[in-house]
C-alpha cells in the first residue's frame, strides 16, 4: 500500500516489529527457564527424596517378613506376613513425603504391583484408568530406577522398582499444571504485546513524526528550488542533523541564486551588448542551427524569423559563396569575408569567425556590417563625377566648336562674330556659374562655409527685395510675381546672402518653370516656432515620380529644357544643403505636373528671437 511506502508509517513499523522482535525473545527465555526449572526441581525433589535410606526402608517394607510369637504353649510359632498389605504400607511411607514430593492434582504417586497396575495411587483417576507405559515405568518393570525429565516432553516421572516384590514407585507430574502457568503467561505476554504494538505504533509515528516532517518541508522547499525559485526559504528548528542539512541547502540555494543572478546580469549585459550593436550578428553551433542572433541582423537581413534558418541553407540562398566546412575544417585565423547584395539595394559585408567552447570549435559567429550607405555613396560620387565631366564638357565642346568656326571663317562679317562670340561668352558664364555652383555645394558638403558673423535678417525686407529684383525677369514673361505677406515675422540670425542666393534660386526656378502669363506668389509667415517662407506657382509642375530625387545635384525633370534656361541641377541640392547646414531648417516640394510647385521653407526660430 501506498502508505506503507512513506519513511514515517517504515520507521513506526520498525519500532513496532522490535519491540514484538524483544517481547518475544524475552517470552520464549522465560518460558524455556521456567520449564527447565521445573525439570531441574523434579530431579531434585525425588533425588532428596529416594536418597538410599528410603530406598532401603522402602525395599524392606517391601520385603515379606515371617516373625514368630510366642504360642501359648509355649512352642515358637511362625505367622507368614504373606498376605500382610505391604503396597499400602509402601505407600503410606512415601505419602509421608507427599509434601517434599509435591503431589497435587498434575503430580501423582502411585504404588503399583510388578506387572505396573496401580495398586494404590493420588489419583483416582489413574486407579481406574490405569496409566501408559512410559520409558521410566518400563525400566522399573525391567527392575531398574527410570527418572524421565526431558525438556522436550511436557511430563516428568519417576519410577523405582523395590525389592523382590518388584513392587513399583511411580512418581509422574503429567506437567498440566506447568503448561498451565506457562499457558498464562504467555497470555500475558500476548496482552502485553498487543498493547506494546499499539503503543510502538503510535509511539513510532510521532518519533517518525519528528524525523518526516522536517524532511517533507525539506522536501517541499526542494521542490520550490527544483522549479527555479531559489529565493525560497525553509527554517527547520533545532540543531539536528536535517536542521544542519536544512541549513547547508539554504547556503547552497543562497550561493545558487547569488550565481545565478550573476549569470543573469552578465547575460543581460551581454544582450543588451549585442541588442545595442549597429552590425547584425548571428551564432550558429557547429551542426549549423542559430543558437543567437540580436535585432540588428533581422532588420539587415530584412527578416521577421530567424529560428528557422541553417548556417549551409541560409547562407547558400543568399549567395554568400561560404559553407560551414569551409570553416570548420580549415584555419582561418582572420576570419572569412564575404559581401553581399540583398534585395538589390542592400549591401552587407559578413565576416565569419569562429568561437571556442571548452578548448573545441564551440560554433561561429557572423557580423553582418551594412555597407549600403557607403556604397550607395561611392555610387553617388561616381555618378556625380560623370554628371560634373558631363556638365562641363557640354559647354567647352560648345565654345571649342564656336572657336573653330571663328577660326576657320577669318572673313566673316562683324554680326557673325558677335553671334559666335556671344554663345561663347554665355557657355563660359554657365561654366563659371557651375564651378561656383560646384564650389558652393562642396563647401557646404564639408561644412567649410566661410564663416561670417551672423548678421539680423529680416526676412520680409529680404523677400521684399528679391521680389522686386525679380519682377524684371518675370514680366517679361507677362507672369505676375508677388510678395504677399501673412504676418509678423521675427528677425533671425545668419547669413542673409545665403538665404538670398536660395530665394533667388527658387523665385527663378518658378519663373523659369511657368509658362507666360502665369503667377508666382511669394509668402512670408510664422507658424509656431517656425519662419515660413513659401513660392507657390501656377507654372509646369513636376511629376510625382519625379519628386522623390528632385534634390539630387544635376537632377533636372527635362534635361534639355532646363539647360536651354541656363540651368545647372544643382540649385535646389544647394538651396537644401544651405536650409538645412547654415540655417538648421528644411525645404519641401509638393508639386502636381501640368498644374503648378510649391516650395516651402521652414526655419526655426531660436527662443530668444519668438
Ligand atoms: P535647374 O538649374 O535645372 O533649375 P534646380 O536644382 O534648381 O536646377 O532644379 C532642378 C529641377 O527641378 C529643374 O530642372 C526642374 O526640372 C525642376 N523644378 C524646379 N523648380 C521647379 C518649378 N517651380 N516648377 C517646375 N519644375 C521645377
């Protein structure tokens, strides 16, 4: 059963079964003593008893004696004592002894004649019934002495046979009277021995008691730490063995946990690490599977999932030319590199390396470096490279051929010198203006901007200025340029030609981009914190797919147009570099083809000057 199975119901039955295991020893070494004594006072008593002299005088009772007496004639006269009752004389002198003998209803005496009929006996019981032929009596019928006292037969006797007569003394304690106090002992011994067990049980179980509850609680705290909580606490009273063992565990449990924060700590420091890092990283074991990776390489890899991914299968869709053997298996002390392009727009160079675990290759870690904006970088420097030979080479193929024809043509009339002098001298202003347009940009690229005490600028007085400068240009496309003022302005600080040469910029671009007779409105206001300066035209528009990269230097909608305008795609890149490095603001364009541009700037007002 169940129960029986528990340390506390094993030791209460163990105490249980000592202390049967003791009664009973104890019983049975009372028992065996009590019987041997009794043995020991039989043979005693009858040797004390049927010493020699009463042996003698019993043989002589015994004995048929013929006396004479004196007759009355005076003539000797023998009377025979023939029929004289010896046995019964046999037998009163050995009832003389019947104290000594300790004849009582289990120990008879009894005199029998020589074929062992009792003649006389204690026990009526024997005269009738007569008495069975024990070894003792057969001796005594064989006219030997027969004493039987075996430990291993419940009765004792004694028989002795007597003279010539062979009358036999019979001694027999049938031992009823023995077996019967010994019966009641061991009654008692039962009582006391179920009342032992009951006690030793209950007695049991509260010893066990104090040995099993501390061992459940013990217990029960175990299982608490087994289930990860080592703050858990156990107390277990006193200053015994399992109060020791209780104290040593909380020790352990308490280092447990002081290691196993650390751990924790450690490996929070080392995710946060890892989380924080601007390059992807990836830890594969040397089977191939992802055992780690932080967020950086999800967002690189463009992947929500990484669990699932295998060092060879992974690494092989992406064409990074590398398998696990190739590093497992050779040394690569610097690692190995590997570059590659994702979705066509990503660009990650990957460096694998190997980590050690326990003196062995424990797996690899790979750190993923997006390169895309370097790249795409390196890709803008080169296209700007050619869109600057371009731009230049367009007007000195220009001027070289107009200088050719001038040449060649020594005689031509002073008009066509003028002509061909004139485009000359217009290509190499638009040089001029692109070289100082080249200059500019790269100035504001390395934030070299000739530095200039700010200076107060009042952007409605500077609209204003530009405005009416512009209106020139403007009306001689019958396009009507107006400055329209919502409020107040404040005055900030910086460099007002730069700000001007933007607006300027824009104006143009608005004059040059809208068709005769349209509108150009210039507007000045402040909105929360912000200066706002918007041009709002009514002129081509710019095609939405085109908007996207209307910042980019050299980008023009319609090349040919724009050059034709003397333009050279670099102004708004200026005017976006000047907003945003000299002025800290931003510039947006919203434009719909066919319909008109607005261009707006932004720019913050410092807390001093709202
Ligand atoms: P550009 O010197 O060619 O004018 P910009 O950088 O100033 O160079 O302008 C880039 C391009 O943006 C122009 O070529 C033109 O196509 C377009 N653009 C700029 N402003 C306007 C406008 N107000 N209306 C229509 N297109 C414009």
């Amino acid at each position: 059963m169940e129960i029986f199975k528990s340390i506390k119901w094993k030791i209460a039955i163990m105490f249980a079964l000592c202390i049967i295991a003791v009664l009973s020893v104890v019983c049975a070494v009372h028992v065996v003593t009590a019987i041997y004594d009794e043995k020991q006072s039989f043979e005693n008593t009858i040797n004390g008893v049927f010493d020699e002299q009463f042996t003698a005088e019993l043989a002589s009772i015994a004995e048929t004696v013929d006396y004479t007496v004196d007759s009355a004639d005076g003539s000797n006269m023998t009377i025979s004592t023939v029929n004289t009752d010896n046995s019964k004389k046999l037998y009163d002198a050995v009832w003389a002894h019947s104290g000594e003998l300790g004849i009582n209803s289990s120990r008879f005496m009894c005199v029998m004649d020589e074929s062992a009929t009792p003649v006389y006996c204690t026990s009526e019981d024997i005269i009738e019934n007569g008495t069975e032929k024990t070894a003792s009596l057969i001796a005594a019928l064989n006219g030997n002495v027969g004493m039987s006292t075996s430990l291993l037969q419940k009765y004792m006797d004694f028989a002795l046979s007597i003279g010539s007569t062979k009358t036999i003394i019979y001694v027999k304690d049938t031992g009823d009277r023995l077996y019967g106090n010994l019966r009641r002992i061991l009654m008692l011994y039962l009582y006391c021995l179920i009342g032992a067990v009951i006690f030793s049980m209950f007695a049991g179980l509260y010893l066990a008691s104090s040995v099993t509850v501390p061992i459940k609680k013990l217990n029960d705290w175990a299982k608490q730490l087994a289930e990860g909580d080592l703050k858990a606490k156990t107390q277990i009273a006193g200053s015994d063995e399992l109060s020791q063992l209780a104290n040593s565990l909380v020790h352990m449990a308490h280092n447990l946990d002081k290691k196993n924060t650390e751990a924790k700590n450690e490996k929070t420091k080392l995710e946060t690490i890892l989380q924080s890092m601007t390059d992807g990283l990836l830890a594969f074991n040397t089977k191939g599977e992802l055992i780690h990776y932080n967020n950086e390489a999800k967002i690189l890899l463009g992947r929500n999932y990484l669990d699932d991914i295998s060092f060879d299968k992974f690494f092989k869709e992406i064409n990074a030319n590398i398998t696990i053997g190739d590093l497992l298996y050779m040394k690569h002390e610097e690692g190995i590199e590997r570059s590659v392009t994702l979705d066509k727009e990503r660009f990650v160079v990957m460096n694998f390396q190997t980590f050690e675990l326990d003196g062995k290759i424990g797996g690899i870690v790979v750190v993923l470096h997006d390169t895309t904006k370097q790249e795409k970088l390196e890709q803008s420097r080169r296209a700007f490279v050619a869109d600057v030979s371009h731009e230049l080479r367009t007007p000195i193929t220009t001027i070289k051929s107009y200088a050719e024809t001038l040449i060649d043509s020594a005689d031509a009339g002073r008009e066509f010198l003028i002509r061909f002098l004139g485009v000359i001298a217009s290509e190499a202003d638009r040089m001029a203006r692109l070289i100082s347009d080249l200059l500019t940009l790269s100035a504001l690229d390395d934030k070299h901007v000739e530095y200039k005490i700010p200076e107060e600028i009042d952007v409605r007085v500077l609209l204003e200025r530009v405005t009416d400068r512009m209106q020139m240009g403007a009306s001689k496309k019958d396009q009507t340029l107006t400055y329209r003022p919502i409020n107040d302005v404040p005055i900030i600080m910086g460099d007002p030609d730069a700000l001007e040469r933007v607006v300027i910029n824009i104006i143009g671009n608005a004059v040059k981009y809208t068709q005769a007779g349209g509108e150009i409105d210039v507007y000045s206001s402040k909105v929360y914190n912000d200066i706002c300066i918007k041009v709002v035209d009514n002129g081509i528009g710019i095609p939405e797919e085109n908007l996207p990269n209307i910042f980019d230097r050299f980008y023009r909608v319609d090349k040919a147009r724009s050059r034709d305008t003397g333009g050279t795609g670099l102004g708004l890149a200026i005017a976006k570099q000047t907003i945003e490095t000299s002025f800290g603001g931003k510039i947006k364009i919203t434009s719909e083809a066919g319909k008109g541009t607005e261009v707006s700037i932004t720019i913050p007002v410092p807390s001093s000057e709202k």
